[in-house]
C-alpha cells in the first residue's frame, strides 16, 4: 500500500479528534487538486488567527488500549495502517511542497506502550524540523504515559501540544477507557506542559485537552469545574468538547449521539470560564448540574444577578464589564479607553464600540439611568433616549 492509501484510511478516523478551530467559508475553497483527501485535510484557524489547510493524521490505526468510544480500538474489525516516521514526514512534505498543506496535526493510536509511540511522533516532527527544515505549524499529541523527557522534547518541536483527558474525572475515564489512569498517564502530563513552560526559559507551544461528552454519564457541572482548573492552574489555551457520535463495532454503539446544542452551551461556558473571569461555581446549572439549553448560560447568568441591579459603564472595572451581555473582551477594553475620553451617554455611544447593544441594555446604567428605547417610525428600527 502506498502512502496515499494509508493517508486516505486514516482520514476518516482523525475526524474524532479536533484540532484548531475549523474554518468555515467560501473564502477558503477546498485546496486544488486534493479532493481525494478531503478527509484528511481541514482549513483551520491557528492560535494568531493566521488561517491554513492542515494535515490531520495519525502515525498507525493500531491500538492497544481498546477504549469503549474509539474508533481504534483494539476489539474493532477494520483495516489497519501504519506509517514509519520517514514515510509520514516525507508524505507531508509533498503535500506541502505542492501547495495543499500548509500545517499538520499528528496523532496516533498506542501501539508498543507510550513511550515507543511517542518516540515515534517526536521522530516525524524532527525529521520535518531537521531534515526537511519544516518551520510551519506542527500540533504534536502527547500519549499517555509518555516519559518527561519526551513531553519536553515534543514541546520544543511542536507549536501546539495537546493531551486527551476524555473525561472529566477518574470514575467517569473508567467508564469511557478502563485501560487509562486519568492522573496518572493523562493529568500528570499536562502539569508537565506548564511546569516546563513556568520553569525555563524560552518559546513553548501552547496547549489543549479534549472531553469526550455524552456517553460516559458525566454533567455539565463535571465538565466545567475541572474545564476551570485546567485554564486556571495549568495554563491550557483550549478545551474542545467532542460531542459523542456512537462508532460501530464498540461497546456504546447504541448509545444516541450527543445534542449540537449540549456541545455549543459547554463551548460558551468555557470561553467565560477563560476569557470572562467566570468561575465555574457562577454558572446557571440546573439542580443536577446541568446547563440550560434554552439560553446562553452568560445570559442566563446576567438575568438572574444584574435585572435587579445593573452595571454602571461609567464606574466599572474590566470584570464587571464582562459579565454585561453583549460586551466581550475586545468591547470592555474599548470601553474602559473611551471613557478617558468622556461619559457613556447612550446606545449608540455602545454600538460605535462594538458593543452588542440590544444585549446589554436590560443590564446596565449610563450616568445612572437605564437607557431607554422607544419605536422609531420604520419598521425595526430603534431609537436611544
């Protein structure tokens, strides 16, 4: 089998993994000539906003780990391949070189224990890095039980880095992947990633983790507590909820897939636990821990706390600002420059700095009052008072 082939059986797989942000867009057509590789290949948004065509892989299909979801798993009847690192990096490179990749995202199955699997990414990386001296984006996964050692040294080659936790917690892994510790093998190496980025100098990659939601029982609560510990405490740059779509020929096929919007609403409670200076204990969960599906849980939250007692604009620190609907991170900020200028009188004032206006009108105060709204005389329209 050539490389193309085993590029093309591995492609479907590596859909269960996300990776970047997943661009969406007529300005980014399907790269030229790659449509047999439309599986293998994804546009993506990188870390600096910098938008690419990567390579999404894996070095073999094999897996001794046999997880419950997976569709590696040992149990499962399909065929299996495998690349040498040589081969994979050679493969990526004519795709580069060709214009129909610009980055890539390597993964694997465990086959031979952690350790000899991640010795085998590190030896792809380093072969693009020192003999094809690749200087483009490589998101390299850690397996676990990888040695130390060999996380530094992914670290060092890699401009992402991500470790799989699959699960929340240690009882819900065991439901998902018996065969995995989740301190031991899983946690422990992202506490590696961020002690080498505290401890030495120099430029490190950022790092990811990914849930998978659904099959293994676990609540939103679960999921955001410890999303917040690992934003918090261990510097991850982002958490991905992989909403579970049941594989054939595992233990949970049966199981229904996980509801888009379960996924969305977890997606909007991490970027408040990351981005708003939320904690997890804030956000509106019903009484088994569970998160409204029928709002957005920011505005769920600006409902409960601030109907009865709005944010001023005029007076309010950055946190506060963030907790206002319709007011993110990039509108805070230019908030808090505009008012060195002069007060915030009015809706418009808001709308000429991005603020989504409508949102955030039933929670705030400007100079005091509530700003108020009344129908202009065209349809839709509005008019500050």
């Amino acid at each position: 089998m050539d490389a193309l082939e085993k590029l093309k059986l591995l492609g479907p797989t590596t859909r269960y993994e996300p990776a970047e942000e997943v661009v969406v867009s007529r300005r980014l057509p399907p790269p030229k000539n790659a449509a047999d590789l439309s599986d293998c290949i994804t546009h993506a948004m990188l870390p600096n906003g910098k938008r690419i065509a990567m390579l999404k892989t894996a070095l073999t299909s094999a897996c001794e780990r046999n997880c419950n979801y997976c569709a590696f798993r040992q149990g499962r009847d399909f065929r299996r391949v495998t690349f040498s690192p040589g081969e994979l990096a050679r493969l990526f490179m004519n795709l580069h070189r060709k214009g129909l990749v610009e980055g890539i995202f390597l993964s694997s199955g465990v086959a031979g224990g952690g350790p000899n699997t991640q010795e085998r990414l590190i030896a792809t990386a380093e072969a693009l890095r020192h003999r094809y001296d690749y200087r483009d984006y490589i998101h390299l996964k850690i397996m676990p039980g990888a040695e130390r050692d060999q996380v530094l040294t992914s670290m060092r080659l890699a401009d992402r880095v991500s470790i799989n936790l699959e699960a929340p917690n240690t009882a819900r892994l065991a439901q998902l992947a018996p065969r995995k510790a989740f301190t031991k093998e899983l946690l422990l190496r992202l506490h590696w990633v961020q002690e080498i980025r505290r401890g030495m100098p120099g430029r490190w990659p950022s790092s990811s983790t990914q849930f998978v939601v659904g099959p293994a029982g676990e609540s939103d609560a679960e999921l955001l507590v410890t999303t917040g510990y690992l934003h918090r405490e261990l510097g991850l740059a982002r958490v991905y909820f992989s909403g579970f779509s049941p594989v054939p020929d595992t233990p949970l096929k049966d199981l229904p897939p996980l509801s888009p919007l379960r996924e969305h609403r977890l997606y909007q409670s991490s970027f408040l636990l990351r981005d708003y200076g939320f904690d997890a204990e804030e956000l509106p969960f019903d009484t088994v821990g569970n998160l409204p599906l029928g709002s957005d849980p920011k505005l769920a939250w600006a409902q409960q706390y601030l109907t009865h007692t709005p944010i001023e604009l005029n007076s309010a620190d950055r946190r506060a600002l963030l907790r206002v609907p319709g007011i993110g991170p990039v509108g805070a900020d230019k908030l808090l420059r505009e008012r060195r200028r002069g007060r915030l009188r009015s809706l418009t004032d808001l709308r000429k700095l991005g603020v989504v206006a409508r949102r955030a009108a039933p929670f705030i105060l400007l100079d005091g009052r509530h700003p108020g709204r009344q129908l202009t005389f065209w349809p839709g329209g509005e008019l500050d008072a």
